[in-house]
C-alpha cells in the first residue's frame, strides 16, 4: 500500500478471485445507470483488472476505452486479456491523471474511490479530464451497511481480535461509503444535475471454500490481514467464519447480497 492507493495489490489473478469476479456483476446496472453513448471516448479510472472496461468494450459504437489503474499488475493482466484496438490500458495516479483537460466525453469509476488517499483529489481530476456537458459517474460498496460477505468476515475476526476491530472500523468508514457521501464529493466538485442510486448484485459463492480462498490470497485489505496471522489464530479465525458461513446448515452454495452507491453528474 504505497502511494494513492490504500489497496494492497498483488497479482490480477488475486483480484479476480478476491473481487474481479463481483465487479463484472455490479459494472452491469452501472453502465446502465452511467450510460455511454456513440462515438465517445470512455475513461474507467481505477479499472482493476478490466471488468467495466470490458463491458464499455462490447459497445461497437464507442470510438475508444482506456482503463487507468495504480497497480501494474492488474494493468498487465488486463492488458493480456484485450484484443479490441480501441481499448487500452495504464499505469497511472487517480489523483493525478496523465491526461489533458477535457480529453475524455466520459469518465466512469468503479470500485475505487474508497481506496484512494485523497478521493476528493480524484473526483477533481476526473472531472478536469472530462469535456463540459458530459457525465462523470462512481460507484463504490456501502460497506457498513449492504455489503454482507464482507461483514461475514469482518465481524466474526473482530470478535476474536481487537486487530481485526481497527480493520473492520476502517472498511466501515473508508471515505465515499457512507450515504450521501458521493452526492456531497460531486457537489462540491462543481458537478450539476447530479443523480445518485443503489445498485445491488448478489455475491455466490459455491461452498466455504469458494468465500474463504480470497483471504488466503495476497490481494484486499482482509487477505492483508489473514497473512499477519500464525497458524494457530488463522486456524481459529477459519473455523469460525466456516461456522458464520455455514449458519446452522451443510456446506454449499451461499448468495448474499452486496450494495453498493452511485452518483453522476454533468462537467458544467
């Protein structure tokens, strides 16, 4: 965790496990909250491993889609996974975008802005990045209150360990997540005719193993956490979320639904 980024990456293939596969779901009802329209160039800040900007992808009518990430791994990764010629992918700083002013007709985020160290820095920049009279629009996990995988984890570590209490304390309260949060950076970042909306997916998972592996992993705050454990307190805090997961019922799929905010607003 170095830089603009509060979010420990490791391998694109670690954030595939850990969240690419849930951010393909939730990229669905935000484009369609976002929208893109014929000719635009798209900018998807924050574009982890590709996940909306593959969806932008699927639209013939888009002149060209460029994902900017702050983790070379994940940009590699994407970058293997491309085949289109008007999509491209880099490395780069959400606080500090390596583009002109008013160089995209629309600039998306997803899933980022919670774990950038100064997000009301990058709202700006998205916005100085966008021509005036388009939209610029985000969406990040109501962590606190809709995310429900996540609690699973989080509040059984916590009653095991204060430790686990300061990580759980700082997902609740990472900034953007909290209600109106979005709609007050967007306001203030000079936006107009801002919109706001909940979005929500279910997060399947096909057995414990399934919810539990991300954690074993390198990528995400809670795998972060999991790796400064010995064998014995890792060992205890599996049983124990094995028993949350479980819930009185046999190993299996589990569906579990996950929330998250959205807002959009017009470059004035």
């Amino acid at each position: 965790m170095t830089g603009a980024s509060t979010f420990n990456a490791s391998t694109g293939d670690g954030y595939e496990l850990q969240m690419g596969r849930w951010s393909r779901r939730l990229a669905v009802p935000f484009l369609a909250f976002a929208g893109a329209s014929s000719g635009e160039r798209v900018l998807d800040v924050g574009c982890g491993t590709g996940s909306l900007t593959f969806l932008l992808s699927e639209r013939p009518d888009l002149e060209a889609i460029c994902g900017i990430d702050y983790a070379p791994p994940y940009i590699e990764h994407a970058t293997r996974s491309n085949s289109d010629p008007r999509v491209s992918f880099r490395v780069g700083d959400a606080c500090a975008l390596p583009f002109p002013d008013a160089a995209f007709d629309r600039v998306l985020s997803l899933l980022m802005l919670h774990f950038v160290s100064e997000p009301h820095r990058a709202v700006a920049e998205m916005r100085r990045v966008a021509r005036p009279g388009v939209t610029v629009a985000a969406t990040v996990w109501d962590a606190r209150g809709g995310f429900v995988a996540g609690r699973l984890f989080l509040d059984t570590a916590a009653a095991l360990d204060p430790t686990a209490g300061l990580l759980r304390a700082r997902a609740c309260t990472r900034p953007m997540t909290r209600p109106g949060e979005l709609e007050s950076a967007w306001r203030q970042a000079g936006l107009a005719e801002v919109e706001t909306a909940e979005l929500a997916i279910r997060m399947e998972f096909a057995s414990f193993d399934d919810y539990w592996a991300p954690y074993l992993g390198k990528d995400g705050p809670g795998a972060e956490y999991v790796a400064t454990l010995d064998e014995q307190a890792r060992t205890s805090l599996r049983d124990a979320v094995r028993s949350a997961y479980l819930d009185g019922d046999v190993d299996g799929p589990r569906s579990y639904m996950a929330v998250a905010w959205a807002v959009k607003g017009i470059v004035s």
